[in-house]
C-alpha cells in the first residue's frame, strides 16, 4: 500500500478522482507534470524499469530537465564559494576519510561501545537485521503508546525500509516535517535526490500539490516561496504540538558517548526531538563515530558539502533521556539491512563511508539529465549506483539494480567533491567488473559481441579488412559526421547516443604513407630502412642528425 500523510491507499494510483473539490487541473492529479509521479513501491531499493530504460523517458521531460539543472547548479556555485574559504580543506577530507575507514575497521566494537552507553543513558538499544524487523520493533514501539499518529524527521533509512507505508498499514499515520519530504508526501511521489527530495518539483508545481492535498491550504495562495513556507509551516505547527511520539533517522552516532545528532536547517527536526515523550531513532550501523571530538571534522564536511552552507541552521544533540527535558523515553535501533554484506567486500565497503551530503548528485552530468526516479531507488546518483547494488545483492540476471554501476561517465567529479573522499570511480568499475564475473560463460549479446571483435582483432589481414568496410560509415553519417539512427542491433547504442564516422584516413594507412614518405628522403639512406625509429617524418630525423652534429 502506498500512504497519503501516512494512510492506507491504492498503490499506484496517480491521479485523484475528479469530483470537483480540488483546485488543480481537471482531469488531472495537480496540474502539469503530475502525470509522471512515481508511486511508492513495494521495494524502496529496487523498483521500477532498469537505469537505461528509467532514463530514457526521463530525458524526455523537458520541465523535469529544467528543474534539474537550475536546482544542481545552484547548490554547486553555492558549495563551491564555502568551499574555497577554507585553506585546510583537503585536510578535512583527509581527516573524514580515515575516521570512517577506522570504523568500518572496528565497527562490531564501536557498535557494542555505543549500546552500552545509550543504555546507561537511560535509552534502550533494538537491533534489526532487515527491513521487515526494523519496521516490526517500530510498530510495535509506536502501538505500546496507544498513538496512531507520529511525526517525523526526514530519515533516508526511514525510507530505505518503507517504514511509512509499514505504519500504515497497523493504522498508524506518519507525518512528514521537512518541508520537502512534506511535498513529497502530499504528492504521494518518491524523494528524487537525497538532500532536496522533492529537487525534481518547481514552485509553480508545489503550489499545485498544496491545494490539491492539503487540506488547510489557503485558498489564494500563489507560489512565491515565502507564502508556499508560511502555509507549510500553519499545516505542521498542529502536529508539532499534538504528537506524542517522534521518529528520526540520525546523521551521526558518538560511540565513546552514545550521543546521536541530526543537523538540519528547518526547524522542523528540533521541534520533533524535543516535544514529544517518545522518540524513536532508526539509524543504519555505518553512522558511527568513535568520539565526540570527531564531531568537529563533519560539522565542517557536512554543511559546506550538502547546502554550501558554512553551518546548519539546527543542530541537535542528544544523549540518552534527560528528567524534565525532551522526551523521556528513548529508544535507538540499529539497522543492518545489507551492510554487513557491503563491510565484507573489501572494496565496495568504501560506500559505507558516505554522509549522505548529496554532493556527488549535484555534480554529476548523468543524475543532472535524469533524475533521482530513474535510479530505481531511495538512494539515487553515484553515491546510489554503488550501495544501493551492495544493499541489496543480485537476484540474478533480471534484477534492475544490476544496470546501475554503469549509470556513469566515470568522470570522476563525484571523487572530487566528495567530503569523505571515497572513490566512486574505482567502486563503479569494480561493480561492473562482479556483475560481468558472474555472466561468465553465459551466453550473452555482450559476449558473442566481444567473441567477434576478438576473433576480427586476431589477424592483422581481418583488422584491415574491417578498417576498409567501416568506410562506409562516411556515407551513413554524410556532412554531419556522425550516424545518429542504426537498424538493430546497432540501435542500441544509437538509441542512447550519436556515433562518429571514422576517419577518412586510418592509423595503419598514414603509418605506411609515413614510412614511405621517409624512404623516399634522400637523406634516409643513414639509416637502415629497418631501424625500430618510430616512424618519425624526414624533418624531425633530419633535426635530429643536424643538432648532434653541432653539438659535437
């Protein structure tokens, strides 16, 4: 089941019926674009078509494509300037890096160190191995309340393991506080980049999703941002002062100290951390950090990373239950879910390095074009290609997921911006590599394609004769000097991209022109025609012979 603030409907429904009460367009769910809204799935790590597919109908939407571009480059200019203020910056990332390489080191220790001490703060430690008994431990807490409503800090894991439509379905509704998740929500959509999930809406949209699906939503609004704001925040004050009961994801875990911290620059995070009597926090076991001192490095990171600010606006600590202050019961699980299977991959575990910043999304030309959706997963762009396939392992050949380390141009841009320095580059390549491992000797187009080119390659003689027919490509691509439409099978690659002719000239062709050119030179006759020099023209031979002479 899908969830509308948290309550039971039909999973993929995408439209409202047209009764006359909303104020969108007729006919349609809210106005345009709407028509593209992806339903919450059964799978939150694997649903939907493959990448290729996803993207190719992602490239058509047009306003998609706009709302992209102007959201990513902005956050990037924005990140950029913050960044260049901070002489030690590198130093910063070099100190983020081995903090997390230390933990995933020692995390079973750093785990049992954090569990006793939340616990002798008063809280109480749940361990989850999965999904299903993640969302088990937080129904029931939520039911031992007598609750049937929650607020909610915005939490990736959260969504990771469909922890809202899980509520909903024993009754209980979750309401989503982070203005974005909130939009998200009203649209009945899934989150479309990991900091800014509803990145993919512009203002005239989200005005739409408010009249349509809030229900006190001022009649006249328009979509300046301040008004869109202002009716959010009317919307969710009611809830903030009503809930008795809270979930968060946290941001960082302190081992040393058991003190969990969520940063973010709403507002609305603070309000659910300290309101309600019962908080509870599902938090993936990577999250750790060994002390309180480390703290001070992903302060710096995160902020400058994610927003391109040089500080959140909130951020919350706590640690435990205090008497009198906050909520007086605490309880934290700690979500495996496929980690464990990442940890023991001794190069993928470098994915488990990542904050959640959002900053190879912003950067990256792909998820720049298609959007989070196409990624068939909560977690999208690079960062998503590699941990999502980690969490989730392959099912085999037909799983979507297998398709999403080559959601790339391994332009190494998400490397460079990345505040914990992990290698997404080699991390993709090394996927790519265990998914054509585990094709090996099936039969596959791929294969027979490379069995081809293999066998063409063997023979100097074949190689000459396929340079010859690829001639023919000049005339395909005429003036342009590219062929952009192929008849199957080589409508695959000119579905996705053009493919240049090739020259009129090849390498084996000038080399022997070259060659000939040199034997021909009077002066060659210094040298053996057979002397290994490299082909190199009579003039720079000549120059050569010519500056060693006057040298000596």
């Amino acid at each position: 089941m899908s969830t509308f603030l948290g309550f039971p409907t039909r999973r993929g429904a995408k439209t409202l019926p047209d009764d006359g009460t909303h104020h969108g367009t007729p006919g349609t769910s809210a106005g345009p674009g709407w028509a593209d809204d992806v339903p919450h799935p059964d799978a939150p790590l694997r649903w939907g078509a493959t990448f290729p597919e996803a993207a190719k109908q992602a490239l058509g939407n047009t306003q998609l494509r706009r709302n992209l571009a102007h959201a990513t480059s902005t956050i990037r200019a924005k990140r950029a300037a913050v960044v260049g203020e901070v002489p030690d910056w590198e130093e910063l990332r070099d100190a983020g890096s081995t903090i997390k390489a230390h933990v995933m080191s020692d995390l079973p220790h750093l785990l049992e160190e954090l569990e006793r001490n939340v616990t002798a703060r008063g809280g109480v430690v749940h361990w989850a191995r999965d999904a299903a008994e993640a969302n088990r431990i937080v129904t029931d807490l939520v039911k031992a309340t007598g609750e049937t409503e929650v607020v909610k800090v915005k939490s990736m894991v959260t969504q990771e393991i469909g922890l809202n439509e899980a509520l909903a379905e024993e009754g209980i509704a979750a309401f989503e506080t982070d203005l974005a998740e909130l939009i998200v929500q009203l649209a009945d959509d899934m989150p479309s980049h990991i900091l800014v999930p509803a990145i993919h809406r512009n203002r005239s949209e989200i005005r739409e999703i408010f009249l349509e699906r809030m229900g006190d939503a001022p009649p006249d609004l328009t979509d300046a941002p301040r008004e869109l704001a202002m009716a959010a925040r009317a919307h969710l004050r009611r809830k903030f002062l009503s809930a008795k009961v809270a979930i968060s994801g946290a941001n960082f875990a302190v081992a040393d100290t058991g003190t969990l911290a969520v940063v973010e620059s709403e507002g609305n995070g603070r309000m659910c951390l300290t309101l309600p009597e019962t908080l509870i926090t599902v938090m993936g076991i990577e999250k750790l950090i060994p002390t309180y001192q480390d703290l001070e490095v992903f302060m710096a990171l995160l902020p400058r990373s994610s927003t391109g600010e040089r500080m959140n606006p909130y951020t919350s600590l706590w640690t435990g239950v205090t008497p009198g202050d906050g909520p007086q019961e605490f309880h934290l699980v700690l979500l495996d879910n496929g980690r464990s299977k990442a940890l023991a991959d001794d190069v993928g575990r470098a994915a488990l390095h990542c904050i959640r910043c959002s900053a190879c999304l912003n950067v990256c030309p792909v998820y720049e074009r298609v959007g989070g959706h196409a990624y068939g997963s909560v977690y999208p762009g690079p960062i998503g290609a590699v941990l999502t396939p980690q969490l989730t392992g392959s099912t085999g050949r037909s799983d979507p997921n297998n398709s999403l380390p080559y959601a790339s141009t391994l332009c190494g841009a998400c490397y460079d911006v990345c505040p914990v320095k992990i290698d997404i580059p080699s991390l993709l390549v090394h996927l790519r590599a265990r998914e054509v491992d585990q094709d090996r000797g099936r039969p596959t187009a791929w294969g027979a394609a490379m069995k081809a080119a293999s066998f063409v390659m063997a023979r100097p003689g074949r190689f000459e004769l396929a340079e010859k027919a690829g001639g023919v490509t000049r005339v395909l691509g005429g003036s342009k000097g590219r062929i952009t439409s192929l008849p199957f099978p080589g409508s695959k690659w000119t579905d996705a991209r053009d493919l240049p002719v090739l020259p009129k000239q090849s390498f084996r062709e000038w080399w022997a022109d070259e060659h000939a050119a040199t034997e021909a030179d009077p002066r060659g006759e210094r040298r053996s025609s057979e002397e290994p020099d490299g082909g190199g023209s009579p003039s720079t031979d000549r120059s050569d012979t010519e500056t060693t002479g006057d040298a000596r």
